[in-house]
C-alpha cells in the first residue's frame, strides 16, 4: 500500500509522469545539457531547452529519444533517474513500480532497452505498454470489452494506429512521421520558399500559433524571423496559415495512410464497432488545428480528439499496472 504506481510516456519530444492518486506530476521536454568535457549533465527538461541555440560548443543539447526510440542508452538512464529521483526521493523505503510505454512498431531489441533504463532508474523491475494501448486506457475506452475500439496516436516521433479489444492490439501499425516531421516539414518550406532559415523551436510556434491540418476560413498570419539564407542577415517575414497548411500536407498525409491501412485490415466485426464509436486520436499533435476533421475526411469515420490528448498514454500506463496480468496474457497477440 506504500508502493508508489507510476506510469510513463517516454516521448521523443515530451516526457510525462503519472503517480497513481496525484495524476501527472510532470510534464517536461526529453532534452538533456551536456557538458561534453566532464561528460556531466547539467540541465534537463524545459532548462535544457532554453539552451537551444544559445550555448557554447562545450555544451550538448541532445534529445536521447528518436523517433520514439532510445538513440543515448546512457544519457536516456541518466534522465529517467533524474526525473524519478525528483519524485519519490533518492532515499526509498518501498521502490516505485512502474510502466513505461514503447511505440508498438518497435524491435523486442528496442523494447528491451527501454525496460532497462527504467529498472536501473526506478531500482525495480519495470514493465512495458503499447503506446496505442495505454493511450486507449487513458482515453477511457472500455479495452475489456469484445467491441473494436480504434485509437490513433500522434506524438513528437511516432504516429500510430491501432485497433484494440480484449486487452490486446488486433491490428495495428506504426510510422516514424510526427510532430517534430511536421516541424520540419514546415522549416523546409520557409526556406525553400522565402530563404529564410530557422530553428526548431521557431517551426515548432509557427505551428502552434497558425498550423491547421486543413485551410481555416479566417486565414491566420504571424511575423516570422531568422536569417536570411542569401545574405546571412536577420530577415523578417510574413506567414500565413494556408502556407504552413500546404508545408504539412505531404506528412500529414502519410500518417493517413497508416489509419487506412489499419481500417483496411481490420475484422468487418470490430470495422462495423469502429463506424459506431468512432476514432479516438490522442498525442500532443492531436491538438493540430482541424486533425480530426481530416481524419474523418480521409477515412469516412468519425475522429474525436480524447479529453487531455497529450496525457492519454501516461496516465495509461500508470493504469495499466493494475491491470497487468490481463494485459501479459493478451500480450501474445499483440506484438512481439
């Protein structure tokens, strides 16, 4: 009863933590400082990412997730324990237990490595959850049931699709085409179009501020700096959202393709449950502008974003500790 139960969505851009009876407790960017000659950490999470473009070459901005995938074994331990730490102590009379989501499309090699650094960091054994799974459980959908429940989840990394019901995944698939692809999709535009080049985290506001994944009927615009490719000087420009619209529509695209592919092989008994119920989309991009609606567009479903989209697959996976047991019986029949 003194165990603490936490649940964690282990994101390329975004980690989050859930402790079972205080909700999520922590919500910070995966970035690590470096200070490459003492090979010591020096900032995580959001004063990590102040840093961006801002330090000299002897401190490392790096981010240990790509594309939703351990890259930095170490440096991702190191974060893991850090943020744990932050929470329950470095002194621990009871060990937490915890779950940590992986994306479903990953290798058992990849999933192995994440259940790794969790243990070592939580000094416990730790488990793994699908993150179309702890979203699904998150979301509230009723996974218990023998009815189709249909979750798509759009992170910083990975998009996926999947279909869920009995505790395990019928059928799913994922891609490495996200919200940081969108990102960049969107600096490539601006470059190729007005030549200015800017940083991530510019591209980043720019599709917060304006980004939709269909035309909006009130055109938004915003001012937009960075440096001129041409004369390498500060330059300033205007940007409206029908232009960030088109820079994402090529990746936007792709990640619709992954929907369809999973309606396209799901059983016509749970595709029928699905039409009913709709598609629930969580992840932080869900909250792009209209991504439900194109959704619905592309795939003639009904799309509904979940309540607190960007919370869903860690409070998920915080869940998913009680139900472990029916979970690694479905297991099998999910992925391997």
């Amino acid at each position: 009863m003194f165990e603490k139960k936490i649940g964690i969505d282990l994101g390329t851009c975004t980690i989050l933590i859930y402790i079972k009876g205080r909700g999520i407790v922590l919500q910070e960017p995966s970035i690590v400082a470096i200070a490459q000659k003492e090979e010591r950490i020096v900032a995580v999470g959001q004063e990590a990412q102040s840093m961006l473009g801002r330090v000299p070459d002897a401190i490392e901005i790096t981010r240990p997730l790509r594309d939703g995938v351990i890259a930095d074994y170490i440096v991702t331990e190191q974060m893991l324990d850090w943020y744990i730490s932050r929470l329950v102590g470095n002194i621990r009379l009871f060990q937490p237990e915890v779950m940590i989501s992986t994306p479903v499309g990953i290798t058992s090699v990849e999933r192995r490595a994440v259940e790794d650094a969790a243990r070592k960091a939580a000094r416990r054994k730790a488990y793994t959850i699908a993150e179309p799974l702890a979203a699904a459980i998150g979301a509230g959908l009723p996974i218990d049931t023998p009815t189709g429940n249909m979750v798509v989840d759009i992170g910083g990394g990975t998009s996926e699709a999947a279909v869920i019901a009995m505790f395990g995944i019928v059928t799913s698939k994922s891609i490495r085409v996200a919200g940081m692809k969108l990102d960049e999709a969107i600096t490539n535009y601006i470059r190729r179009k007005h030549n200015l080049i800017i940083g991530e985290q510019t591209a980043e506001e720019i599709k917060i501020n304006i980004g939709s994944a269909t035309p909006l009927r009130k055109i938004r615009s915003m001012q937009v700096k960075g440096r001129d490719q041409v004369t390498g000087l500060p330059k300033t420009i205007s940007l409206t959202s029908d232009e960030v619209t088109d820079a994402m529509s090529e990746r936007l695209s792709e990640i619709c393709t992954v929907v369809k592919n999973v309606l396209e092989q799901t059983p016509p008994e749970l595709a029928s449950d699905i039409i009913d119920r709709g598609i629930i989309i969580t992840g932080g991009t869900a909250q792009l502008r209209n991504i439900d609606v194109l959704l619905t567009q592309q795939t003639n479903v009904p799309c509904y974003i979940a309540d607190n989209p960007t919370a869903c697959v860690a409070l998920g996976a915080g869940k998913g500790l009680d139900m472990r047991e029916s979970l690694e019986r479905a297991a099998s029949q999910d992925y391997s």
